[in-house]
C-alpha cells in the first residue's frame, strides 16, 4: 500500500519518471482503496483540479470525507469546503 501510494507521488510530481496524472490516479486509488488516508486525500485533489481523471468533484467529496474519517485534519477541512459548495 505505501508502495502504491509512493509511485502515485512520483508520478504526480514527475520526480525520477515523467510526469503522467493518469498513472498517479491508478495507484492512489489502488493504495486509497487499502484505507491510506494521504492516497485517498491526494486522490481528492486529483478529481477536484480534473488531473488524470475526469473531474468530479462528488467523488472528491467522498475521497476527503474517506480521509477525514482516517483522522486527516486536511480531509475534513477540504470535504467541508466542497459541502459548502453543495458538492
């Protein structure tokens, strides 16, 4: 899981491979699907800023609340604002 979250970094950030949203995408969800909560808020952003994936920003929603619920402060701060925005 840390493994998958960790490749999802690298090619978010472009650091030792080319730069791919899409691919980053692929392994926050593989690592967030196993309960890491930073995979599962990064993935948040992904689907709120429409990189790598369609944007969706329900699903952004559900990834921050997944999030918070893990105890991520950035989650429950992130899920609220798109609440208030009737997301």
């Amino acid at each position: 899981m840390t493994a998958q979250f960790n490749l999802g970094l690298l090619y978010q950030d472009g650091k030792g491979v080319e730069q791919d949203f899409a691919s980053a995408v692929k392994w926050y969800q593989k690592a967030a699907e196993q309960d890491h909560i930073t995979a599962q808020f990064n993935l948040g952003l992904l689907y709120q800023d429409g990189k790598g994936i369609r944007q969706n920003k329900t699903n952004a929603k559900e990834w921050y609340g997944r999030a918070c619920d893990g105890g991520l402060q950035l989650g429950c701060d992130s899920y609220r604002e798109l609440n208030e925005q009737g997301y």
